[in-house]
C-alpha cells in the first residue's frame, strides 16, 4: 500500500509539474492571452468576463513572461526533492489565484482542470505540515542545516523530465502558426467588396464605424459590416484561403474560395461561381 501510495505521490507531482512547464511556454511564446480582434470594437458592457481577463492578462507580453517564469520555477522546484516543499507553496499561490480568476470572470473551460492541479498541490502539501509548523512555529522560521546525500537519479529523472516537455512544448507551439499566430491574422477595414461586376459599398458595421474583416487565430474569422456582425471561420494553404459564415450570408456569400496577394492585402476568389473581390486596409498590427 505503501508502494502504491508513492507512486501515485510521484505523478501527481509529474503531472503538476507537466501542466506548469506546458503552460509556462505558452506564456513565452505569447500565445495563451489571445484575444479576437473584433473584441477590441466592442461596448466594454458587452464584453464577455472571459475576454475582459484575457484582454487585461494578454495586454503586456512583460507580465506574460514574468507569469511564466513563475510557473517555470514552481515546476522545476516540484520536481526536485530537496526544493519541492518551496515548489509546491509557489504551485499554491500560483493555482489558487487560477481558480479565482477562472470562477470569477467565467473561464469555465479551464476551470475543471485548475481546480484538480490545486487539490493535488493541497494534498502533497499535507505530507509537509510538520515540517511546516517545525519551521514556521517551532524554530521561528530559522534554518537547521543537515548534511545529506544526494541521489544521482534524484537530479538525472526530474532533469530530462523538465527538458523534454519544455523542448517539446516550445516546438508544438513554434510548429502551429496557422493556429495561433499567421501573417494573415489582424483587423481589416474592407475598402472594396464586388461580386460579378456589381461594386457594393458596404455599410458600417454593427460594432464599427467603417465595415471590417477580422482574420482571427484558430481559425475565426468575423464580419463587421452591412450593418450586421457575422462570425465564421477561415483555412489558409499557402496563398489559398477558404472563408465559410456560420449561419449567415453576406451579399450572397455563404461560402468563399480565393487566393490572397499579401502585397496589396486583396482576396480575389469564386463565390456561387461569381468572381468575388475583397480589397483590404490593416487597421493593426495585434
């Protein structure tokens, strides 16, 4: 029983310390505080609790960073068995402060899995509360260094663990650009739309003064124009774009295929075997 109880001590430290390391990377590449262009047109009282969470944390790449390193520490300090006490207490205030966040402003996707990291943190934190009380009440918070023996193993394990889900973390997110971050995502201010010969100057949008393409990450995309916001979602493939509304159609358009010269952000393409063509103005840079 023991043995069984240890064992399950070790993954859960792993595990914890996987989830940190994953989501400290994402913190570095800047790709977990995204927020969709066309959140920024928004009303401030139409703004959903998640977007106002992720807006403030995703607005300085500085405060990202320094966030991940936190994670990165709290893990890398988890894992070692003379640091893990200082791990597990920086893991602490790092989850109970996700789980705050995720109750109070409605991030309910991350909620389940936030809430499971912190028990486990709780519950290998009980191991440490004699030593804590020692520490804090007893000796008054002062310092009995004992010589003792190191394990090689002790050092080689957590080591390659944390190297190998750092590298590979790094990679997965350098390697999905069309998912979190391509040359095409941005706010556009649409300057021409004509479908066959027909020009349509089209109207301001619902949430924009001039009608607006906005090319988000994952694949969204949305329409602030004619006097109506539609949401759909687009593929890129080299200079090949697709461009499908979700239960919508903007003059006409359910359903667009085309090719994109980046050089004068235009979308030329077939829609209801009509050539369509969208010229575009970038309004930013995010």
């Amino acid at each position: 029983m023991k043995v069984i109880l240890n064992i399950l001590r070790y993954l859960a430290i792993y595990f914890v310390a996987f989830v940190l390391l994953v989501f400290a990377v994402t913190k570095f590449m800047g790709t977990q505080f995204q927020i969709q262009q066309y959140v920024q047109y928004l009303p401030l009282r139409e703004v959903a609790p998640f977007w106002q969470a992720w807006a403030f944390f995703g607005k300085s790449y500085p405060y990202g960073f320094f966030l991940g390193l936190a994670e990165l520490f709290a893990a890398l300090f988890m894992l070692f068995d003379r640091t893990r006490l200082a791990g597990l207490l920086l893991a602490f205030g790092i989850l109970l402060n996700v789980v705050i966040v995720d109750i109070e402003f409605e991030v309910y996707s991350a909620l389940g899995h936030a809430s499971l990291e912190l028990v486990l943190v709780i519950l290998l934190l009980t191991g440490y509360l004699k030593d804590l009380k020692t520490f804090f009440w007893d000796m008054g918070g002062r310092f009995n260094r004992a010589v003792t023996s190191v394990n090689k193993w002790s050092l080689i394990i957590p080591t390659a663990f944390a190297t190998v889900i750092l590298i590979a973390s790094f990679i997965f997110f350098w390697w999905v650009p069309s998912t979190y971050n391509n040359k095409f995502m941005g706010a556009y201010e649409i300057t021409h739309f004509s479908v066959g010969n027909d020009t349509i100057p089209p109207a301001r949008g619902k949430y924009s003064e001039k009608p607006m393409l906005f090319i988000e990450f994952s694949g969204l995309c949305a329409f602030s124009a004619d006097n109506r916001f539609l949401r759909g979602r687009y593929s890129l493939n080299g200079d090949s774009i697709k461009i499908k509304l979700d239960n919508s159609i903007l003059f006409d358009i359910e359903l667009l295929k085309g090719k994109i010269d980046w050089q004068q952000n235009t979308i030329t393409g077939i829609a209801h075997s009509e050539p369509v063509v969208i010229k575009l103005e970038r309004v930013n840079d995010k």
